[in-house]
C-alpha cells in the first residue's frame, strides 16, 4: 500500500479514535507529496538523475533512483576529507604535516593553489582540506590523495557499506576519465554517509568529526545553498563537470535537520535540478520544523526534545 493508501486508512480508521490518532495521516499525505514531486523533478530531467533524502529525527528516507551510480566530480572529495580525519584520529598530529606547492604538484581546474609560485608555499594537510572543500582545490586534492592514498579512502568507504563510492583517480585526469577510471558513488550511499556524518557515527573522534563538519560548513554558494535560508547552516559539497552535477549534503534545521544527495548525468541543467530538488525537500521539511503533531508551528524553545541527529 502506497502512502497516500496509507494515509487515507488511517485517516478513515480515526473517525472512531480520539483526534489525536487522526495526525500521523497529515504527515503521511505531505509525505506522499515530497515523493511526488521528486519522482516528478527526476523524470522530467532531460538525463539521468538520482536522489535520497533522510530524516535525521525519524530516519524516513524518500528516495527515487537512489542505487543508481554515478560520476561524483568534486563531490568525491567529501569521502578523502573523511578519510583524512580517520587518520588525524589514529595518529594526532598528521593533518599538521606540511606540503610544498610547486610545479611539480600543481595541476589545472578549480581552486587558487594553480596560481601560486613555483616552491613559494607550505601548506598543512589541515589547510589543503579547508582549500580542497571551500574552493574545490585541484591541487589541493592531489595532494592529500598522496598522502592517505586511494585505496585506504575506498577500503573505509567499505567499512562503511559504501562499495559503490569509489575514489579512482586524481582531479583533472581526462585520460583515466575515459579509460573508466571515474569517480563514483550513488545517492543512497551519499546520503547515508552524510547521516553518519551528522551524528558522528564514523570511525573519527569527536574532535575529528566536528573538524570535519566545520569545513563543509564553510560558507560557499551554489544552488544546493540557494533554496535554504542563510541563517540554516550546512554541511555540503557540491560536484560538476560537463555533464555531471551533484551535491551531498547536512540541512541543519533546528527541529528537523535532513541529509540529501542529489546526482544526474547525460544533462545540460543539472545545477537547476539540484536547486529544485533541494527547494523541495527544505519545502518538506522546513513544514516539520518546529511543528507540533497538528501542524502548528511554535517556537523552538517550548518544544520537547525530539532525539533528533545532530545539526552541522
């Protein structure tokens, strides 16, 4: 039985029960809306797309093509960050090792770093990570993949239960692009890395973890950030190439924060089909936020604790 199905029972069942059994229908039908609306938006994508969203208070998950995989651009960059914090916690000190920018390291793309003198520049592992996430740093990357390693990043990713999310090649290497050697993962996996993230449910101590969330916290825009009011922070990195868009990401709602991974393919308006992917679920849950079970919106303060996961 589909949700509206659902809902409508319930909802018939409640004219013999106290009001109150009447409300999980309402939240059921705006459900059954929200996976409307995605299916809508990734059917009409005039390519591929993908997307999982997760309710990080009541572990609900809408999803539509969320197995497919697909090629990450710099999104991929959120599982290396991870894994460099994996090893910050097993051995302090190691994001404060350095590396010397020169010729020999730079490559071309995204980022500031292409632009620098020949061996003018040390840099820690910490800062290249802040570069790498904030303006999508190629050289950065490169150097950081150096220094974990590819297959350490894709043998955590399987510790996680994330044998789709693949690290492969370096940034800007359009030879190994089309040998196939493509950077990868899925909405689901993406989504669900992020819900880990949020709750610190990962292999990094405390301190790690919060690292890590405050880099993707950094302010950045784009059309994840656009829907979602600035005064929500988040957690997120965005990914594109010709082609590609995708973004993975924490929405920090103060009552009811969500992870979302949106990913497509084949397209031409792959940014737009991630702003309104994301103006749809922050419509959703935005509706949630600070709303009692009949739908009144209330300040934050009086509410109970609901357990929900932590915000970035």
């Amino acid at each position: 039985m589909g949700r509206l199905g659902m809902a409508i029972a319930v909802l018939l069942g409640a004219l013999t029960t106290p009001a109150l059994h009447a409300q999980p229908a309402h939240r059921a039908i705006l459900a059954e809306k929200l996976d409307a609306e995605l299916t809508r938006l990734v059917d009409d994508f005039e390519g591929v797309a993908g997307v999982q969203a997760i309710d990080l208070v009541t572990g609900e998950v809408f999803a539509v093509d969320a197995d497919l995989v697909f090629p990450q651009a710099s999104a991929i960059k959120i599982p290396l960050l991870i894994e460099l914090f994996r090893r910050e916690s097993e051995a302090p000190g190691f994001v404060g090792e350095r590396r010397t920018i020169d010729d020999e390291v730079r490559t071309g793309g995204s980022g500031v770093l292409r632009h620098l003198s020949d061996g003018g520049t040390e840099m820690s592992l910490e800062d290249l990570a802040v570069f790498m996430i904030v303006y999508s740093d190629n050289t950065a990357t490169n150097l950081l993949i150096d220094a974990v390693g590819m297959d350490a990043v894709n043998a955590l990713m399987d510790e996680l239960g994330a044998p789709n999310t693949r690290l492969q090649r370096k940034m800007i290497r359009p030879e190994a692009s089309v040998r196939g050697d493509e950077n990868l993962s899925t909405p689901a996996e993406a989504a669900t890395l992020m819900a880990r993230l949020a709750a610190c449910d990962l292999p990094l101590s405390a301190a790690a973890c919060d690292r890590v969330k405050s880099i993707l916290s950094i302010e950045k825009g784009g059309p994840f950030r656009d829907p979602v009011p600035t005064s929500v922070p988040m957690a997120w990195k965005p990914g594109g190439v010709e082609g590609v868009a995708t973004a993975w990401g924490i929405v920090g709602l103060a009552d009811r924060p969500y992870a979302l991974a949106v990913m497509s393919s084949y397209g031409h308006e792959g940014a737009a089909l991630v702003r309104a992917v994301q103006a749809a679920v922050y419509d959703h849950f935005s509706r949630l936020d600070r709303s009692t079970e009949y739908g009144v919106r209330v300040p934050l303060r009086v509410l109970p604790a609901r357990g929900g996961g932590p915000t970035p």
